[in-house]
C-alpha cells in the first residue's frame, strides 16, 4: 500500500514536490531534488 509524501527543502524549509511512498518503509524518504527558492539541487526531506 502506498501513501503520498510531501517533500521539503532542508535549507529554506519550503515544501516543493509531493510524491508517494510504501506505507511500510520504516525511514523517512530523502532525495536530492532542485529546489527553484534556493536555485540549487538540495536534499529534500519528507514531512507531513
């Protein structure tokens, strides 16, 4: 089963891509994704 994450920027904090993940998965979802605020790849960090 699958649930839909936010994902949020750890430098400026602002929530910019919403994507989905296993429910069971035990970690919190980190990617590095381009974040448009701060114009530059960042690694963004899941949130409710």
């Amino acid at each position: 089963m699958r649930e839909d994450v936010t994902l949020q920027c750890s430098e400026c904090k602002e929530q910019n891509y919403r994507t989905s993940r296993e429910r069971s998965a035990g970690k919190k979802l980190q990617l590095k994704k381009y974040c448009p605020r701060c114009r530059k790849h960042t690694v963004h960090r899941e949130s409710k």
